[in-house]
C-alpha cells in the first residue's frame, strides 16, 4: 500500500473538538442525516450508532479497511442493504428531512432520487442507447424525441457522448471497462437522481479509466451530491470535500479531506493513513 504522510504542524495544538461525526456545515444542507443507525446480519453487529450528515453538492468518501462497514453504510442510504433478508436495522435516516424508514416512505421513490453506481461496471446486454433509455422508458416516457434529448444530456453528462455518439445501437458489452463505467454513471444520471452513492467504482479499472471517472465526479457534484467508497485513500484526498474513516462499523472520524490527512485528531485514523494498519 502506497502510504501517505501527516504533515508536521507549526502550531501542534488541536482545533477545539466538535461533534464531528455529526457535523452541520455552514450553509450548506445536509441532503443525508443518520441519526444512531445500527444494523445487523444475523448476529454480527455491522453498524454501530452511525451519526453522520452528508451535505449537498460535496463529494463525501467513505474509507476504511476491509469489512469495516463502508459498503454497508452506503447501501442502507437507498435501503438496498434491506434485499438481504436477514439484516435488522434500528436508529433513523433522513434524506432531506424524512426518515426514509418510515412505513409511507415508497423505497421506489427513494431509489429514483437516490441513484448508485457499483464496484463493476454492470451495463445491461443492451445497445448502448438501450440502457441509457431503460430508466425513463419503467418511469412511462415512451416519447422517441424526448427519449433521444435524455439519452444524449445523461451521456454528455457523463462525458462519453463524443465516444459513442456514432456507436448507440452496438452493445454496451463491446465497450472498454473504464466506457461501461461512464455508461453506468450515465444510466444513472437518465432518472435524474439527487443523490448518486459510488460503491468503489473505479476498483476495476485501469489508471487512465480512473483519472477519467475522478473528474468525472468533480464535474457532476456541481449538480448532484455523491458519496464514494473507497479503498484508496490517494483517491479520497483528490476527489472528496469530505471524509468519514471506519473502523470495525464504527465512525472513527468524520471531517474536511485536508483536514482529516493533515491533522487527524483520533491516533486510530493517522495510524491508518499513514499505513500502519489496514
């Protein structure tokens, strides 16, 4: 593992501790609050009193060794942790003030507006066009121009319009994995999502497809709010304003990304980020 190094400070002493773990920034809304999330598989206590705010148009990185609940964490957002049928869940998310677990709360209507990206790109064997109209097409929009203008905007959108622009009706399966990665992304972006999670999504994929996607979310928190697992940690400290560090289904520390590699205030995380454990 490539480490990275906390740098000295001049003035050694620590910022005044704040609640970071349950941080409310300075004009920003959080579009994600939890509030004592814990969850279970079975008997193994995943989670453990998670309270953290994910505020809107940042990128938020999730890092942790493995198994220490980050994917996890990431997936009850969208409830989609709840398809395996053994996990129990207690304590309250709220996306955009709601508690998402609330009985009236349609999971549909939260899986539109919370949209997810996964660790292997994961098109449909479909033409490309296909899966990026597959989205509108379940939410009723039959209309072949307004079919044509989404798909176009949501390719743009993830910067792979000029690639397959002439290529729409090949299958998606004959692109590169870094293009099936910007597909997903587009797929995603069609329903027109709030919120987009990123479950390590460039853990597959080469550097020049990696460097690709990171600036590709640098463009997109501009209009969206993105939560990105991550293994590596060179990665969060380019592309994140904020990072949460987990441990053993536990938020260690969660603060500003310069802030948490320069001058972490838990010895757990500076022993983490500078290779010590993990």
């Amino acid at each position: 593992m490539t480490t990275l190094t906390v740098k000295e400070k001049k003035n050694t002493r620590k910022p005044e501790k704040n609640n970071s773990t349950n941080a409310t920034h300075m004009n920003k809304k959080n579009v994600f609050e939890t509030k004592d999330l814990n969850l279970w598989y079975g008997e193994d206590h995943a989670l453990k009193e998670i309270n953290l705010s994910i505020p809107e148009n940042e990128v938020t990185a999730i890092i942790g060794p493995s198994g220490c609940g980050k994917s996890t964490f990431i997936k009850t957002l969208n409830r989609m942790v709840e398809m395996v049928p053994i996990v129990k869940i207690s304590g309250a998310i709220k996306y955009r003030e709601k508690n998402i677990f609330e009985p009236k709360y349609r999971v549909e209507e939260l899986r539109t507006q919370v949209g997810m990206v996964f660790q292997k790109p994961n098109p449909f064997p479909k033409s490309i066009y296909d899966n990026i109209a597959y989205g509108p097409r379940i939410h009723g929009i039959r209309n072949k121009k307004v079919l044509d203008q989404i798909v176009e905007k949501s390719l743009r959108g993830a910067a792979i319009w000029d690639e397959v622009k002439d290529r729409l009706n090949e299958n998606a399966y004959g692109l590169s994995g870094g293009q099936q990665q910007r597909i997903c992304i587009a797929r995603c972006l069609a329903i027109e999502p709030d919120v987009i999670l990123m479950d390590e999504p460039t853990s597959a994929l080469d550097p020049i497809s990696t460097l690709k996607v990171e600036e590709l979310v640098q463009e997109l928190k501009k209009d969206y709010s993105i939560v990105i697992v991550t293994h590596n940690m060179q990665q969060a400290a380019r592309i994140s304003d904020k990072t949460a560090f987990f441990l053993n289904g536990e938020v260690v520390e969660f603060s500003d990304t310069d802030t948490l590699f320069s001058n972490p205030e838990d010895k757990r995380t500076e022993d983490y980020i500078t290779g010590r454990f993990g």
